[in-house]
C-alpha cells in the first residue's frame, strides 16, 4: 500500500510526482539558506542544479513555468509554485 495521499478528481502519475518535486524543491528551500537564496534570485538555476546531489525531476513545461516565478520569500514562491500546478491536464 502506497504512503501517497491522491486526490482522486486529479489522479494522474504526473501530478503526483509534480506534488512530490514541489515538495522536494520546498523541502530543500526550507533546510538549507543557500539554496533558498538561489531559488528566490534565480529560480532556474536552482532547479537546473538541483540539491544534495540529486536532481528535480520535472516536465520541461513545469520547469519552465517554475522558473519564471518572482518571489522574495520562500512562501511567496510556493504560493505561486502551487497556484496552477495542474493547467496541463
């Protein structure tokens, strides 16, 4: 039995490994200040780098769209991170 918690309305493979690299690349942000930094000034290259040695596995479309984000904090980027998350179903 899987620990993933799906909302069935939304049931797709991508969506849950979306959910799970927004987490991932959160959960970064939150443990460590130099990457926080870099996702705030330069949400590419963080995402591009990845953290701890393992990269953020998302669609290109995804990445971009991350990419994009203008925040100053670290909620103000997940805000934006989760406000469109499924507009490619």
């Amino acid at each position: 039995m899987s620990n993933i918690f799906i909302d069935f309305r939304r049931q797709t493979k991508q969506i849950v490994d979306n959910d799970r690299e927004y987490s991932r690349i959160i959960t970064a942000a939150v443990i460590n200040a130099k990457f926080r930094k870099l996702l705030l000034s330069n949400p590419r290259m963080a995402i591009e780098n990845g953290f701890g040695g393992e990269a953020f596995n998302l669609e290109q479309k995804e990445s971009e769209r991350l990419s994009a984000i203008k925040a100053s904090t670290l909620a103000e980027f997940a805000s934006q991170m989760t406000e469109f998350p499924y507009a490619y179903k």
